[in-house]
C-alpha cells in the first residue's frame, strides 16, 4: 500500500509541473490583472516539478469547464499515470490503479499524499495571468507576481496564450510548457468530477 501510494505521489509530483535550467522571460507588470470570470479552456502539455534537487517529468492534459478542473498525468506514450479533479465537492485524486484519494480542499489532498502543499485550485487563475481575488499579492519589479509563498511567472505566446508557467517557492520549483490551450464553448459540460459520478 506504501509502495503504490509512493509510487503515486511520484508521479503526482511529475504531474503539476518542469524544472528548467533556463529562466523564461518575465512577463512585464501590466500583464497581471484582478482575478475574473475564468473561461472554459482546453491545454496539454509537459510538466515536472524540482524538490531537493531532484526532478520529475510527465506530460499532461488539463481541462476547466463549468469551474470542474480536471489534470490528468500521463508517461510519453500517452498512458494515465493519475488524475486530479476539483469541483464545488472539494478535491480528488486518482492513482493509475483507479484507486481515488478525497479531501476538502486542494491544500488538505497534496498535504495528505505528498507531505506538502501544491497550488493546484490557483493554476487556471494564474495560467491566465490573474493574481487570486480576495488574498494578498505583491507584483515585483520584474513582473513576476508573489501570492501565497508562491513567485509565478509567465511566458506568452504571440496570441497572448501561455507558453510556460513557472512557480517557485522556498520547497519546490514547478512549470508547465504549453503546447496549446485554447478557449472552449460550455456545451454539455460536466458540473462534478467524473470519478464521483
């Protein structure tokens, strides 16, 4: 059981996020904005995270419809190593086994399996260069935006799309690179997680 949850939150911790050695260009000050309506999206790409001094790697595909967000962690070939979903019921997770791991919030499942805590319920808002509504932030001189012990930054693509999304804290080092993310029109979306249905 220890062995397959290690193995899980191994590849949780691939799943949210890619330690680089170089740094992207920062994004100017006027790039950040208050928090508003998110809209639907679609995205996919790589990902991986960086904690003392050792790296994971994974790819991924997100989806956020009807503010269900849906992050499921797959190998280079393409199979599903996990998935993470929130919703209005709180979070889960889901090991490659099919085994579903619950809690409350966000912050209560990453603390439960991995022992620390990873922004997952702020990546969209951040991804589209919003600072969280209703808590402190701080934008520095460079452009990167400070909230929650996070430092996020942001490289776009010509259209405005993200192209990477880089999170540094005092533990850990995460980034996405987009290979796209494109708007979608809520038709028919889901309004819980799939695993509770």
């Amino acid at each position: 059981m220890k062995q397959r949850k290690s193995t899980f939150i191994s590849y949780v911790i691939s799943a949210v996020i890619l330690a680089a050695c170089a740094q992207p260009k920062m994004t100017a000050k006027e790039s950040w904005h208050a928090q508003t309506d998110i809209a639907d999206f679609n995205a996919d790409g790589r990902l991986a995270v960086q904690a003392d001094g050792k790296g994971s790697y994974a790819n991924f595909d997100w989806s956020y419809q009807n503010q269900v967000q849906t992050i499921n962690i797959n190998t280079p070939l393409g199979s599903t190593l996990g998935q993470l979903c929130q919703d209005s019921q709180g979070v889960l997770a889901i090991d490659g086994k099919g085994k579903i791991y619950h809690a409350d919030t966000p912050q209560a499942l990453s603390r439960q399996l991995l022992g620390f805590e990873l922004p997952v319920q702020y990546l969209h808002v951040w991804a589209n260069g919003q600072w969280v509504k209703n808590a402190p932030y701080r934008l520095l001189d460079d452009g990167r935006l400070q909230q929650f012990e996070w430092t996020v930054s942001r490289l776009l693509n010509e259209d405005g799309s993200p192209r990477i999304l880089l999170l540094e804290s005092p533990k850990l080092t995460l980034r996405l690179v987009f290979d796209q993310m494109q708007q979608l029109t809520a038709v028919n979306a889901p309004n819980q997680c799939a695993a509770r249905e």
